[in-house]
C-alpha cells in the first residue's frame, strides 16, 4: 500500500457509513445508467421470462404470468462495479425462487446464464440466485420501472455488482459450467461481490 | 496493433508529468504509468487517491491519448461535488503521483483496423479523441467518421483536433457555420455512414440515449452500436 496522495482529503466522513462496500461511495438521489448498447423499446404485451437448461419444467412466463406468481419486495442497497452506492432502494416484482419452483434446477445444473432483449448477457452462479437472494422487478419506489433502468422488468441480485443485475432480462439459461457473459467476457469478474471488491478478472 | 488487454493490471504509480486545464472545469493531465501496458483506443483507467487517514477514493476516466503515446492523457470534468475531479482539477501539480490501474474495458475500444462512426457529446468526445490520435498515427484516418457535439464551440474538448479531423461539429447553444443552434439530428449522422461501420457513441445518458436511437433509426443494428455514458439520469 503506498502512502497518501499530497493534498487528498476526500469527502468529510464523520464515520463511514458501515453499508458501503470499500472502494465505493454513496451517490445520493441519482441512479446513474450505464448502457453498452442502444435502449430496447419493449412493450409489457410482448415481453416474456423462460427458464430453461438444466432444468426439469422448461417453462416460460408472460407478463400477466409473473404478476400471477406471489408478489416479493426487496428494500436495501446496490452497488456498481463503477464505485457508486444507492441506499434504501425499493424494488417490486418477484422472487426467483418462485420460478425456480416450478422449472426445478437439475442437481447438474449449478450456473446461470441471464440474456436480455438488447442481447446482453451475464453469469451467476445458481446459488447466488437462490434463497431469497433475487428477484424479478417492474417496481422502482412503487412506481413502473423505466425503460433506462431495465424496463418492463429487470433482474435484481443486490449482494453483487449490478452489472449482474440484467435490464430487460428475458431468458435464464441453468447450465452446468460455468460460461462467461458480456461484461465477463470484457474483464470483469465472474462473481462480483462487492464486499470483496471482485471487479475485475483476477480480483 | 496492441494487444487487446481487457482486465487490468494490478495498481502502479502515475507521475504527473503536465497539467492543463484547456477550458473552464476541466483539466488535462499527462501522466508517466509505471509499467504501462498499450491500451486500445476508447478503454479507460481507475485513479485511486489515499487520504492521511487511509480513506481512498476511485474514479475511472476515458483515456484521451493514443497507445503510441509515452505518456498516458487523461481529460477529466471537474464536478463540483466529485471528490476526485475536483482534486485533479484543483489540486494536482506536476511531480505528485497517485495510483491508477489500467487498461480497463473490452467493448468500447476500437481496433484501429474497421471502420468506425464516432458519435459523443461534452467530455464524451475523449475516448474518441484516443481513436483519432491512433489513426493519425498508424496512417489510417479513412477508417474513421466523427460527429461530436457541444454547447459551444469554445466549450467542446479537443476542439482543434477534431475538426482538423473532420469532424462534424455541432452546437446546441450556438450556431455553428450554416448549421444552426440545435441537437445531434439524424440529417448530421446521415453523411457519415458507411457499410460495415461500428458505431461508437459516448455522453452523458440523455446524449448516449438519442444518439443510440438516431443511428438505430439510420438502420445501424443495434449490436453493432457500443455505447458508453456517464453522469446521473437525473431520475
């Protein structure tokens, strides 16, 4: 660890706030967007969520599908691998377990490869999806989620960077190996956790 | 061509070589990377800063110089509540060092050898300017169309070099030649596009968000459209 940079102070920090991961800093009422690729137009009437591989009940659900299944909120933090931290989000939607209940993951079937309209992709494994850990959401702060930040519907795995948090997610892949995804496969980290500060391949 | 690396090194010490500050809030730093690895052009750097107190912040910026470069550019906003730009803006002076990590980014980098459109917006055009620079230097500039865009001319970063490019340049605040003041529109995109281009667009979300759309409606699939954005959505 080298010494201070001449002259940093940095922000005044009465205490550092125990739910910011290091290397990270809290970004207030903002919600920066960050896109690799144009924005998707994509109309609840046409949207869908399958899940399928290495599951038993390949199974695939609309939008009035998903809303049928129980409702499950998340309210807490998420992170960006880009160092910014939001506070007491509030999300809507659905929790994952509840499709994995009705698709049943194979025992094999240990990764997860989530694909998006815009043709984004990224991995998990199974078990960070799992266990009340993830959800489906339409809800940002109780209102429909916007187009920019993965609208209709988005997937929302808050314990890890959320470049894993796929926009405008429509497919889950439960696959046996592991597969790298978009950012994956551009230098970031296969798991992501930011209590760990894995941002990048090798971290 | 460099390799095309795209996860970072471990951390390494930049000296700060020269400072500019070209335009009002903004400041250009040269910096000498120990152990510097060639970046691509359009890939980015993380500069941490270390407080007495241990406390350390980090912020990635766009590279603005060419891999050819002995020394690494970087052209930096300064933000009024940003705890690092304003420090690179404000403070730094030539002989301190910091730590940066680099290059990061294997999406938005071009590879100096397929035709390209440029599009960015404000601070957005310094990715660009590094493909700029790299085609200058490897003789190759026919691969490359430009579009940027400003609120002003005295306003837009590297102003000189783009149009020295030939850049289109356009100016939402002001009128700019024959074309009045206005947005990037689909008629100033029209003349840049080629067969096989990829497009590159850079800006803040709202500029990232039309130019994406304009060039999607020009018929550029959009997985050929790489995108990068900054600053809040305002939402």
């Amino acid at each position: 660890m080298p010494g201070p940079t001449r002259g940093f102070l940095g922000r005044t920090r009465p205490a550092r706030d125990p739910r910011l991961p290091p290397g990270q800093y809290d970004v207030g009422a903002d919600w920066p967007v960050l896109t690799a690729e144009p924005t998707p137009r994509i109309s609840p009437e046409t949207w869908s969520i399958t899940v399928a591989g290495n599951v038993e009940a390949p199974t695939t659900w609309d939008w009035d599908g998903v809303h049928a299944l129980p409702r499950s909120e998340y309210r807490g933090d998420i992170h960006c691998v880009t160092t910014w931290s939001k506070f007491d989000t509030q999300f809507a939607g659905v929790s994952l377990d509840a499709l994995w209940d009705v698709a049943r993951p194979t025992p094999e079937g240990r990764f997860v490869m989530a694909t998006s309209k815009s043709g984004y992709t990224t991995n998990l494994p199974l078990e960070d999806l799992t266990g009340g850990k993830a959800w489906l959401v339409w809800e940002f702060d109780g209102r429909p989620l916007t187009v920019e930040h993965g609208g209709p519907v988005r997937l929302l795995v808050p314990h890890l960077y959320f470049w894993k948090s796929a926009k405008w997610v429509t497919k889950l892949d439960v696959l046996k190996r592991d597969q790298q995804g978009f950012w994956e496969r551009n230098g970031y980290h296969d798991r992501g956790d930011p209590w760990r500060q894995q941002r990048y391949q090798g971290d | 061509m460099p390799a095309r690396i795209v996860a970072p090194g471990p951390w390494t010490t930049a000296t700060v070589s020269g400072v500019r500050r070209p335009l009002p809030r903004t400041v250009q730093l040269r910096l000498d990377v120990d152990g510097r690895v060639d970046h691509l052009p359009g890939q980015h750097y993380v500069v941490r800063l270390t407080a007495e107190d241990g406390y350390t912040a980090q912020r990635s910026y766009s590279v603005a110089s060419a891999p050819s470069d002995p020394l690494l550019e970087l052209f930096v906003e300064r933000l009024d509540d940003g705890e690092v730009s304003t420090y690179l803006a404000d403070v730094v002076e030539p002989g301190d060092t910091f730590e940066v990590r680099g290059p990061v980014g294997g999406w938005f980098a071009w590879d100096g050898e397929t035709p390209a459109l440029l599009v960015g917006g404000g601070t957005g055009v310094v990715p660009l300017v590094a493909m700029v620079r790299h085609a200058r230097a490897t003789g190759r500039e026919e691969l490359l169309r430009v579009a940027v865009s400003a609120r002003t001319l005295a306003e837009l970063p590297y102003a000189d070099e783009l149009q020295a490019a030939g850049a289109v340049v356009v100016t939402t605040r002001e009128a700019h030649g024959i074309r009045p003041a206005g947005r990037l529109t689909a008629v100033d995109l029209l003349p840049l596009w080629e067969q096989g281009q990829t497009a590159f667009v850079c800006g803040s979300a709202g500029f990232a968000r039309t130019a994406g759309d304009l060039l999607v409606g020009l018929g550029f699939a959009p997985s050929s459209v790489r995108v990068e954005q900054f600053g809040p959505s305002g939402s």
